[in-house]
C-alpha cells in the first residue's frame, strides 16, 4: 500500500475534530462506567445481578444494530463523500437517548424503557465516533496519526474526568447525608432520595455533547461530494461486497479485524461492568465508583497520551500487545477481589471490613484507564495502516462491526452467566455470581493478543517529534 500525500489541515481545523472526543467521552464515563450504570444496577433494577442482566441485554442489543449496520453505511458514506451530515445525524440520535436516561426512576418495575434509552444512546454515539475517526486520516500525514489518535483520546479523558468531577461534586449527592462528594448540597434542587444526580448524567451528557462537538463542525474540514445519494448507495455496496469477498485474503487486514473484535468487545465489557461490579461485590456507592472513576479518567489521559507518542516511535502494534497484557492482569486482580479478598486470598475474616480490597481495586482501576486509552487510540492507526485513503469510512465500518460483532457476545455471556450462577443450582450469593459471571472478559483479551502476530503496520521510521 502506498502512503497517501495528505495535506495537513489548519490548526483549528485539527483541534475541532479532537473536541469530539472531548465532547463524547462524557457519554462512556458518566452512562456507560461510573455513573449511570451501577446506579442502573443497584436502583433502577430489583437486585444488582438483574441489573447487570439487563444492563447486558441493552448492551448487547445495541452492539448488534451497529454491527449488522455500519459497514454498510461506512461503504456509503465513502462512495459518496462528506462525513459530517452522518455525524449530525447519529449525534441528534445519541443526544436523545442519554436525555431519555432522566427518566429512569429507582424500582421502575418494567426495565423496557430504561433498555430503549440506552440502546438508542449507544446506537447514536457509538455512529457518530465511526464517521468522525473516518475523518482522522485527512488532516495530518501518516507519520503524524498515533500522536494525533492519541492526544485526541487524552483530551476526551480530560472531558470525561471534567463531567464527573461536575456530577459527583456538583448534582450526585448520598441519600443518607443529601450532600456531595464535596460536601455541598446538589445543584437545581435536586432530590438524593429518588438519585435525581445520578439520573442527571444523562441530560448532562447531552448539553455536553451538544456544546463541545459545535467546533469540529464549524471548523474541521470535510471531504467533498463525490457522487449523487443514489449513486453513492449503488456504488457503496458494490465496494463493502468486494471489500467483503476479498477480506480472508487480506491476512493483515482480515487479522486486525478479528483481533480488534476481540479485545475491544473486551474492554468495552470492562468499562461497562465494572462500575456495576463495584457496586454489586465491594457495596461501593456512586460515590466511591465516581472516584475511582476520576483516577481511571487521569491515568486514561496519561495513558493515551504516552501511548501517543509510543505508538509514533514504535509503531502502534506494540502499543497494543504491551496494553492488553496490562488489562488481563487488572481483570484477574479484579475478578479476585472482594471485601474480604484480594487475589482469592483471605484479608480480612467475614464479616469485618479490610481497606486492602479497595486499594487495589483503585490500583487496577488506575491501570485499566492508562492502558485503556492507549489500546483505543493505537488501535485507530493500525487500522488506517490497512487500508487505502479511499476505503477509510468503510474501513472504520468494518472496525465498528468487528468491535460490535462479539459486543453481544460479552454482555449476553456476562448476562447469561451472571444469571446462570445465581440461580437456584448453584446456590451462590449475588456477590459471587457477580465475580463469576465477568470471567468471560479475560477469554476474549487472551484471543485478541493471540491473533495480533498477523497484522502487519506499514513500515515507516516513526522518529518521535
């Protein structure tokens, strides 16, 4: 594959569309970990193990509509040019479904309307980040994307660690005390009682995104038109049906894919459950959760941003290996962690309390944030490594499709898993069905490591700057 000469776009131009993570970062921080989630878990739902239940149907559904759909509307969208009226599109989506999150009130009783809101708010944003990562490639040479990739994703960190320190300091107060993590009463009146603060993550997500994302429209360049809609449909197919004839011969390509559905489903799974894990096998309350969060989101920034400047030096593939290697020690760390273990060894004797557990869920949790954001932002190279400058929207559909492809798979095994333990045959607690129904991440970050050999990085001398 040859290089494509690409013009570097003007400063703006390339600090617009690094907003957008900045403006949807707040999305996966507040509704999908620390916020929205375990609240969902443990007030929303009956018992915590329903809650994940559940929470894995949303998940998995969404997960199913972007994977049967966006490579698709990818191969579309190349065909026939400009990226950003899909981006409006998708974001009008998202903006609705995390606003219809308000409305998710303690002990609802019917779960549907709870699931329908975050499925429509996955579904919107989760498209919108495809049709914005399609646009990375067109704004600086190749041998300047890992930094680009990577200060994006630090700078979303920043967005998502700004939003939580709001919620938790500002709007989310305990139900015992009525004040925040700062010790203030919530902002606009808002009720501890019914966790209108928790409930709140979802608008706030919302007017976030709406503000932050008004820069990459207005000032990142697009891709003209290449083609009428009708034409840009007909030849869009045509091109993903070709693309998908000829994928198993591409090794490094069909590779990559494989590998990326594997451990991004993984880390996804990680993200989402880990708050619910919190709060169902250490009782932590959304509290304690926001500030684990808010160490997550500093070591994420960290993290994306030395992984940035690694994936420059070395090449993104490295980047990637060293990172999962990381997250499958934390998931064990975590999965053997409870009030009174760490490690499946006793620290403290039933029924008392030991601090050692929840430090080194701090531990792993700052550790799943570093790696966390440099396998995402590495992982958005390698992929332009693949393919030409033409098939890219495709390409990031196709990427989507292989991150969303098993993204049923993990939640509806956490799901079914979570709710196979806890079932009458086993006997076991909530607790332990929780810790048991979350093994399947490990499985499927050790099968992504094991497919990377293949992939290949185009060979360029990537001298850090």
């Amino acid at each position: 594959m040859s290089e494509q000469v690409v013009q570097r776009a003007p400063k703006r131009g390339i600090w617009g569309w690094m907003l957008f993570d900045f403006a949807q970062q707040p999305f996966h921080t507040l509704v999908i970990t620390f916020v929205f989630a375990p609240y969902f878990a443990a007030q929303v739902a009956s018992n915590p193990a329903e809650g994940q239940e559940y929470w894995g149907y949303a998940a998995g559904i969404g997960g199913a509509i972007i994977a049967l759909t966006s490579p698709i509307l990818g191969a579309i969208a190349d065909a026939s040019g400009p990226r950003k009226p899909w981006i409006l599109l998708f974001s009008i989506l998202g903006f609705i479904g995390c606003w219809m999150l308000w409305y998710a009130t303690p002990g609802m009783g019917n779960l549907g309307f709870a699931v329908l809101a975050i499925v429509i708010a996955l579904v919107g944003m989760e498209y919108a980040a495809v049709f914005n990562n399609a646009m990375m490639p067109t704004l600086v040479p190749r041998s300047e994307l890992g930094r680009l990739s990577g200060s994006a994703w630090g700078l979303g960190y920043v967005g998502g660690l700004i939003s939580l320190v709001i919620v938790l300091g500002f709007l989310s107060a305990s139900p015992e005390t009525g004040k925040t993590l700062l010790g203030v009463s919530p902002l606009f009146g808002l009720d501890p009682a019914t966790h209108e603060g928790d409930r709140a993550s979802g608008p706030l997500t919302s007017l976030w995104y709406l503000i932050f994302v008004l820069p990459m429209f207005l000032w990142t360049p697009d891709v003209s038109r290449r083609g009428s809609a009708t034409g840009a449909v007909r030849r869009g197919l045509a091109e993903l049906w070709e693309t998908l004839r000829t994928l198993p011969s591409q090794r490094s390509y069909f590779s990559f894919l494989l590998s990326s559905m594997f451990y991004r489903d993984a880390l996804n799974a990680l993200y989402s459950f880990g708050g619910i894990y919190a709060a169902g096998v250490l009782g932590w309350p959304i509290i304690k959760i926001g500030i684990f969060g808010i160490l997550a989101n500093l070591t994420g920034a960290v993290g994306a941003w030395i992984g940035g400047r690694a994936d420059q030096r070395f090449g993104p593939k490295p980047v990637i290996s060293v990172s999962i290697l990381i997250l499958i020690l934390c998931c064990v760390t975590v999965i053997s962690t409870t009030p009174t273990q760490v490690l499946f060894m006793t620290v403290a004797p039933e029924g008392t309390q030991s601090s050692l557990p929840d430090i080194v869920f701090y531990i792993a949790g700052a550790f799943i944030g570093a790696a966390g954001g440099s396998i995402q932002a590495a992982s958005r190279t390698l992929l332009v490594d693949q393919v030409e400058g033409d098939k890219v929207t495709e390409a990031f559909g196709l990427y989507a499709l292989s991150g969303r492809a098993t993204s049923f798979l993990a939640p509806f095994a956490i799901a079914f898993a979570t709710a196979w333990f806890a079932s009458e045959a086993f006997n076991l607690s909530t607790q332990d069905a929780q810790r048991l129904g979350v093994t399947p991440i490990v499985a499927l970050f050790v099968i992504g490591l094991l497919l990377l050999p293949w992939v290949k990085s185009r060979d360029y001398k990537l001298a850090a700057a």
